[in-house]
C-alpha cells in the first residue's frame, strides 16, 4: 500500500504541468531476478499522451522506490519532448490558421 501510494505520488507530480495531454498512466512492479539477488527491481511507466502518442521508461535498480523515482524523472522527460515537439509542429505549419510563420 506504501509503495502503490509513492508511485501515486511521485508519477503526479511529475507529470502535473502536462496533465491536459495526459490520458493514461500504467506503472509497473516486477522482481526481474526473484530469490538470486542483485540488479533486480524494475518499474516500467507508460503514459498515453492525447494526440501524441506514447511515451516509456523502464528502469531497474536495487532498491524499487528509487527505480520507482528514475522512471518517473525519465517519463516526464520523453512527455516534454513529446508534447513541444508537437506544439513546434503546430506553429510551423502554414495551412493552419493564426500559425506563426518562420521568416
């Protein structure tokens, strides 16, 4: 239950400045390795961006509530990239109307 409220937590407040565009979000909890020991913990994140397709992050790690904060932090990095990619597309195209053209 504490680990289900961190993920909770830390996957809204990265993901808080882009949460118009968010449509969905899953997180993931695997024992990669189970009994052997190591490298084992991973937590994959995927969210569904509105118009902008998907974006993941896997990340393994020893200890799962920092694999849990790496994903979060690589998540809200591909979601940036994804949502100004797609605004910069908007602006440049010049059948749209109200475009700001490149001069």
């Amino acid at each position: 239950d504490a680990l289900r409220q961190h993920v909770q937590m830390r996957v809204d407040h990265v993901l808080e400045p882009f949460a118009r565009w968010v449509v969905k979000v899953t997180a993931r909890l695997d024992d990669v390795n189970a009994d052997r020991g190591g490298i084992d913990k991973q937590c994959r994140i995927v969210v569904s961006l509105r118009r902008r397709g998907i974006a993941i992050a896997a990340v393994t790690h020893t200890d799962l509530y920092s694999a849990v904060d790496e994903a979060a932090i690589k998540v809200r990095r591909s979601v940036k990239r994804a949502v100004t990619r797609h605004v910069h597309r908007e602006r440049m195209d010049p059948q749209r109307p109200g475009a700001l053209l490149a001069v």
